[in-house]
DNA sequence: CAGTGGTCTAGACCACACT
DNA sequence: GTGTGGTCTAGACCACTGC
C-alpha cells in the first residue's frame, strides 16, 4: 500500500493519483516538452506503487497527445517542435492533391487592451493588457487564412514583430521555446461569414466574398486559456476537414 | 499457446487479433448494436487467452465508439438509439444558451442515378441507384439546416417519405433498426458558400447569404462509405463546434 | 549488451448492478 | 449473493534502441 498518496488522497483509483502527480510535474515543468521522462520502472519506485499503475496512467496521457511513447527509448514530452506534430491543430486542407506548406507573412503585433468578450475568453479583466498579432499565410503566392491572435502580454511580453518573422515553423513551437507555454488542447468555433472591405485586400477576394470564420481558444496546463485565434479562411479551393468517431 | 490463432494468423500482439476476431463478430451482425456482448471471462475462454488480453481488446474498441462497457452490467454494441449518443455526428451549436433539440421535415425521398463523384465516393459504380432524401431541421419555426442525403439503393431499397416521416428520432438509428447499419465513423469537408436561389426558400435568407456547406461521408463497420450527406448550416446564430485534442 | 516500452499471464480484491 | 467490469500486483518474456 503506497503511504505517500493514502495518506492525503480522497479516494480514486491509483492509477488517476498518478496520473494527477505525472501531470503536477509537466505543469510545473520539471520536464520540458520534448524531454525525456523517468522510466515506468522508475516512476513506480517514486510512487510505490507496480510498473502497471504507472503504465496505465502513461498511457492515458499519451492518449491525450501529452506523453509520446517511444518502444526502447523512453517516454517523452509531447510537443509542437516535431515534424509529425506540426500541423495538429490546422484542419486547412486542399480540395485536390497533397497537405502543402503555407507561407507565413506577419503584418503587426502591438499592445492593446482587453474588451470585455476577449478579457473573459482569457480569465483576465477587461482593460488588461494583450499582444494582438496579425499574419497571413499563402500558397504559391495566393493568401489563403488571414489571422488574429490575441495573447496575454504578461505571458508573452517580449513577443514582437522581429522575433516572430525571424522564427522559422509553427507559432507554437515558437511558445514553447521563447514562453515555456505549450498547448495542450484547443475548442474551435466555425461560422460562414461575407469578407468584408479591409480582408477582401489581405485575401485577394472581392467584398461580400463567403470565408470561413474559425475562432480558436487555446488552453496550456491546467485548462488554462493563453491564446485566442480569429481567423479566415478561404475555401475556394480548400476546405476545413473533420474526422467524426 | 492458443492454438487456434498461432495457426492462421501472421504475427501481430494477441490482443489485436482478439480484436479483428471480436471486429468480425460485429461485422457479422453477430450482437446486434445495443445487446450484451459475451463477459470477458466467457470471451478469454472462447479464444483461449487470459482476460487481461481480452480486456485490452475491448478496451480499444470501447475507445472507437464501438462498444460501450458499463461497470457491473455488462459490454454492450454501441447504438444510436440512446440518448447521450444521439448527437454524436452532429456539432452545430447555438452560439448562447443550452443545445436545442431541432425539428426534422422530410421534403422528398426519390431514387436517382448515381454521378461520377457520388459512386466514387460510396465506391459505387456511375449509374447505381441511389436514394436521394431532402430534409429541413429547425428550431422555433427558423429553418437551421438543409440536407440532402444519398444512399445506396441496395441497403436501404424499402426506405420511404412515410418511413423517414413516422420515425421519431436521429436517422441513424433508423439506418439501425431498420436496415441493419450501423454507423461507426465519419469524415467531413466544411467550406463557406453562398446560399442559391432554391436554398434561399428553404433557409428564409437572401440569395447571396454565406453558409456552412458541410459535405459529410458515413463509415459502417468495415471502413465501407455508405452515406454522403450535404448540408447547409445557417450559421448566423449558431456554430459548428470542434474540439481540437 | 543493457535498458526501454510492449505483451501476456494469473490471481486477488474492489465497485457496481440486479435479483 | 452472484456476476459483471475496474483496479492492482508480480513476474515472465518479447521487441526495439543504442552503446
């Protein structure tokens, strides 16, 4: 019987207890998202509790994109910095042919305030600081998605225009390894909407023009919101894809 | 050493053959979708392996949404006709306040010939029957969806305006009851569009007014398409919703 | 080779549902 | 109480990785 977790823990299964501790310790970044983590045998010596506890609540995590297991080499952080991992959160695919790459052209980032709507989405006050990025990104030199993203500035103060057109590969990779924030999870909302006069310029559509209006929370650890996404995208040739189990 | 599998089966872990085995069951329409399947004891004896590989079985396919395992109960085949499964495929929300039940009119339900890309994607050849149904779902008298749907002729031949009329409840658990399939998975393409003449009567919105067109293909077991469905959504109150993990 | 995760087993006990 | 799935353990062996 493992004292450690009888002794403060109301009642659960062992497995979840260990589940919340491993958790604990990513949230705490006591391992950084690529890092290796303790072996199984490892963490049940840490936990005393068998190999199969620790197993089973691994392999929850891993199912929920936050461990990634590697048969002979170890377990290890989920995040944004692999090949395989780099387009999770983009649905964006192409009527015909292959998932290409989208060219990332940043416009501004600059300080604003809060309204009420955005100050909520991010469990701030309204009137609180926020970073707002703008981009678009094209194929083959036609603009495809026009984005906003709004940040908390305390999180991500030294975010400005130099470092994000410097960096080379997805925004959260960028997070992680300037802002020690990876994203865990994301809800998407999906409206059809008419472009209006200022993105009609960004996206080389006339006005009135049908886009996809995709609005994204992004949350880190602990269901912690850190990013909103508003974003456009054009569809013509495209469209948003969604697997239903 | 179960002697049963070792002799056919080219090598893959026991619990994955378990797996197919316990798959071709329900392909099979050995346990009809809602009934009790076999206990893990009964099924670790069946198959002469422990109930721990079973159970790892069981539990990947309780993971795919194809079999339901209730604590003290029993291991049940997934169904449509249960209330927290009813809005499995559908992820149009009301932008404030709780989800609504909406209100189905069946508008036509009339055999055609399959076109190039509709047989292609129900890996049907051009020219095969179909069954083209059109319906409208709303909520307090405002038209929300426009659907029209294309069956296969051959599954689903007694299908009728009066069938789809007098059946209360998702059309999936008609496809259940009545024809003997079970939806298990789907895929769907989303792009904004704008609303046509015809749409526009059926929507109550102007002729040019940007909806959702969400174009959908339903798997039944076995990885075979059987459905294809195009909706229109009018999104001007409500949104597609989607969970990005 | 040693170390990692992956599979499989057998047995004990717990939590829950029905009768 | 009996039977179901759910948890936990301990130990054996396999498959993969890298030294």
């Amino acid at each position: 019987m493992p004292e450690v977790l009888t002794a403060s823990a109301s009642f659960s299964p062992l497995y979840q207890q260990i589940k919340a501790l491993i958790l604990a310790s990513l949230q705490a970044a006591e391992w950084l998202p690529g890092a290796l983590i303790p072996s199984e045998m490892e963490l049940a010596a840490r936990f005393s509790v068998s190999q199969g506890t620790v197993r089973k609540a691994i392999d929850e995590l891993a199912a929920q994109n936050l461990l990634v297991r590697r048969q002979g080499k170890g377990t290890f952080v989920a995040t944004h910095n692999e090949e395989d991992r780099q387009y999770r959160f983009l649905h964006l695919v192409p009527d015909e042919g292959q998932k290409f790459p989208l060219i990332s052209q940043f416009l501004a980032c600059k300080k604003i305030k809060a309204n009420t709507t955005d100050a909520h989405l991010l469990k701030l006050k309204a009137g609180d600081a926020l970073i707002k990025v703008n981009r678009v990104q094209s194929f083959a030199g036609k603009p495809i998605v026009f984005e906003e993203i709004l940040l908390p500035a305390t999180r991500f103060k030294e975010l400005d225009l130099t470092m994000l057109t410097e960096w080379s590969g997805p925004v959260y990779a960028l997070y992680e390894t300037r802002f020690a924030t990876h994203m865990v999870r994301a809800e998407e909302k999906i409206k059809a909407t008419a472009i209006d006069e200022s993105l009609s310029t960004y996206l080389h559509l006339p006005v009135g023009h049908p886009v996809l209006l995709v609005e994204r929370l992004a949350f880190t650890y602990g269901n912690k919101p850190v990013e909103i996404r508003r974003a456009r995208y054009d569809t013509t040739q495209q469209h948003y894809q969604n697997m239903l189990n």
